[in-house]
C-alpha cells in the first residue's frame, strides 16, 4: 500500500494504525481539524501528509503531529521524459502542471544545470524524486537545500559528483542513501543538516574527493559497501 485516504469523519488513528505499512508514501486526510494520532500509528520518515488548503498550522501544532511533513492540497506525481536537456520546463508546461505543484517525480532523460534549477528554485513541495534513468552526472551545488518535505531521492546511475550543500538542510531526509559506484566526489556539506538521515553508502571505490562537513557535526555516516 502507498496511498491511504481518510475521511472528513475520521477522529482517532489508534495505535500502530499503519506501522508495518513501510511503503506508504501518501496519508491524504479530508478532516480540516486534525484527528488524534495514537502512538506508532503512522512514520513521520516514511509518509507525507496531504491536508486540506489552510490547515497545516493547525495539524502542526497538535499532539503527536509536529515531526510530520504536511503539505497543502492534493498530491501530485509526475513522470517527465525530457529528450533536450533545458527542457523539463517545457515539458511540464505541455502536461499543464506548474513546477511549485509536483510533489513525487521522476526524470527521465537529459538534465543539464538549467532543468536542476527550475527544481532548485521552482519546487519547494517535493517529497519524493527518482533520478536513476536521467543522463546527469553532476548534482549542482544547493540543488535540494532546505527542501523541507524531501524524504527520499534515488540518485542517477553515471552520477560523478554531488555539489556544495547539495542537500543541505533537508531535514526530512531519511534513511540509507546509495550512490552510484561511479561518484568521485561529495563536496563541502553536502548532507549538512540532514539529522534524520542513516547512512549514505559509497558503492564503488572511485570517491577520491570528500569535501568537509558532509554531514555537519558527524561524518560518520558515510560507510563503504564490501565487495
């Protein structure tokens, strides 16, 4: 199950609701008021909350919902095929959809810098994006920084070089990470601030440049794989 949807009548959700339920990307609830949440009844690492337009606050601030991400509105996931690179804009454009909308995506295709900065500065609201068949080998420095509702990347396969703060500040982040055995170099900060991720695990051997403060205060969760 990655979706679940709760109605405008819900009022509790009781204990262990969906805990063994580790594929839940999506909880939608109707409800304007927030319903009481019970212990382990939903993984704030796992599942984003959709609520109706202007109730976040009011989700934020009671019991039990403060480490979720809420976001407004209906959720929205795309898959985009981009066969120029400095073309993702357009291609949303021609499926109708505004950049700020999406919130699960993924890219297949050419990227260049243009398209990682349309994501950069255009879609504060993602929660979920998988890169594995797109041709981009670098991510450029602040790319994902302070994406707030980012809980989980797949990163491309010829990735080689993952920028400055690259994900800087995405606290929701969480986690293992694997990169791509052709990555040679994580620069300065990369992971900073990203408390609730586990582990980012170096598949290859290539990595010759690790910038410093990768992940801030510990740098010690960047593990290699054993052959």
């Amino acid at each position: 199950m990655t979706r679940v949807i709760l109605s405008d009548k819900t009022k509790n959700i009781e204990d262990a609701a969906f805990k063994a339920c580790k594929n839940l990307k999506i909880c939608q609830i109707r409800k304007k008021t927030p319903p009481n949440l019970l212990k382990e009844a939903l993984a704030d690492s796992i599942t984003a909350i959709f609520v109706p337009l202007g109730c976040s606050d009011t989700y934020r601030v009671k019991d039990n919902w403060g480490t979720f991400a809420f976001i407004e509105g209906e959720p929205l996931g795309i898959t985009v095929q981009v066969g120029a690179m400095g073309s993702l804009a357009s291609e949303l454009v021609k499926k109708g959809i505004q950049p700020k909308e999406v919130n699960f995506l993924t890219v297949e295709g050419k990227l260049d810098e243009a398209d990682f900065t349309l994501i950069r500065d255009y879609m504060p609201n993602l929660v979920s994006i998988d890169l594995t068949q797109c041709n981009a080998t670098a991510i450029p420095d602040y790319t994902f920084t302070q994406k707030k509702y980012l809980l989980n990347i797949k990163l491309p396969h010829g990735l080689k070089t993952i920028g400055q703060r690259a994900f800087s500040g995405c606290t929701r982040l969480c986690g293992t990470l694997m990169l791509p055995a052709s990555v040679t170099a994580i620069e300065y900060g990369a992971f900073m601030d990203c408390d609730n991720l586990r582990h980012v695990v170096a598949t290859g051997n290539s990595i010759t440049t690790l910038g410093d403060n990768l992940f801030g205060n510990n740098n010690d969760k960047l593990i290699y794989q054993k052959k």
